[in-house]
C-alpha cells in the first residue's frame, strides 16, 4: 500500500515537470537586436531582457505577456521628477482647501455676529451715522481750536521777536511757552487728520457690512416665505 501511495506520488510530480518543461518549451521571444529589428528566439539574451521584450505562445504566436524595457536613469529622474511634482501639487490642492475652509467658517461666523448686531438694516445706518459723526464733532472741535492758538503763537512770536530786536534774550519761559502753541497745534492737527481717516475707513467698512446684511435679511426673508 506504502510502494503503491509512493509511485502514485511519484508519477504526479514527473508529470507536473513534463507540463511545466513543456510549457517553458513552448515559448518563444520576441525582442529588437542591436539594430533595432524584431528577432524571434527560445531564449533572451540578457542585454535582450533590459530593453523589453514579448513573450508568444511557440504554436499560435499569441501574446502571453509584455516585459517593459528597463527604465533609463534620465527616465527615472523624470519619474521621481513628475512623483515630486504631483506631492506637491496634491500638498497645495490640501492647502488650498484648507483655506477654503477656513474662510468659509470665519464668513459664517462674521455673519452671524452681523445679524445679532444689526436686526434690522436701520440699526447698521444708526450705527455707522453714530460713529462717523462723532469724528466729525470732534474735528470741528479741534478745527474750532486752532485759530486762537495761531494766535496765542503769534503774539508769543512777536514778544520774542521784540526781546531779540532790543538785544536781549529769549528767556527761558518765553521759549517754552513757544514751544507748547507749537505742540499744540501740531498735536490738533494730527488729531483731525487722523479722525479724517477713520471716516472714511470707516464709511467703506459700513459700506461692505451694509451689503452683506442686505443679502443675509434678503435670504432670511426668502427662507421664512
């Protein structure tokens, strides 16, 4: 029983190298010569084997399988090249879309924020006329200053002007007293130029704010009808 089992076994293994010898037996190689011609063959050379070559059935030519050549250096370089480049590419689409995000959640916020501030488009105009007249009260204010400190500066020129005409000299008080309306005056007219700047900061500002509260009550009132 042990001999039968053993020849049993025997006998399958030489049959599977039969079919396989006779499989690689069947085989032919098609692959360009050093001139560039198709060259059949039972077996690759190994320069052959790194330009790329085709595998046939030895009976009805048909294609078993494809060998690409062996890549070149320049070509891998330029397949590393092309790999770095689509990293990178994918890296800035992330990016990019993480900005997007971002900004998405920070408008959302912003208008959000806009309409519990300003229920109703009235308030906002209440709102920016506040401010910006306030600038204004304020700069006819400094404006209202100025020419009774020009004055003051003039007068305190002119006693200078005097004391250095008679030969004496400015005293030290005199010379403070000069330049404080100086200061003064330099210090209110900065002040109005900056208050005109927040106007008009400010008038864009309520402007952009104006127009996207109109668009959110619009899309709110479309909503609720």
């Amino acid at each position: 029983m042990m001999i039968r089992n053993f020849l049993s076994h025997s006998i399958c293994i030489l049959s599977l190298l039969t079919i396989s010898f006779s499989a690689i037996a069947d085989r032919l190689y098609r692959f360009p010569d050093e001139n560039g011609v198709l060259t059949l063959s039972r077996s690759l050379p190994p320069e052959a084997a790194q330009k790329g070559y085709v595998i046939l059935d030895d009976k009805t030519m048909r294609v078993i399988e494809r060998v690409a050549p062996a890549p070149t250096e320049e070509e891998i370089a330029e397949i590393k090249a092309q790999q770095a480049k689509a990293k990178e590419q994918e890296k800035q689409a992330k990016l990019e879309a993480e900005q997007a995000q971002k900004h998405r959640q920070q408008q959302a916020n912003f208008d959000r924020t806009l309409l519990i501030t300003y229920p109703t488009e009235q308030d906002l105009i209440d709102a920016r006329d506040k401010d910006i007249n306030y600038r204004k009260e304020q700069i006819d204010l400094h404006l209202a200053k100025l020419p009774k400190l020009e004055q003051h500066l003039i007068a305190v020129q002119k006693q200078a002007a005097a004391r250095e005409l008679s030969g004496s000299k400015i005293s030290g008080n005199m010379q403070k007293r000069l330049d404080a309306a100086h200061e003064e005056i330099a210090i209110r007219n900065q002040a109005i130029q900056q208050y005109r700047a927040e106007i008009e900061s400010l008038s864009a500002e309520y402007a952009t704010e104006l127009e996207r509260l109109r668009y959110l009550l619009q899309r709110r009132s479309e909503r609720n009808n």
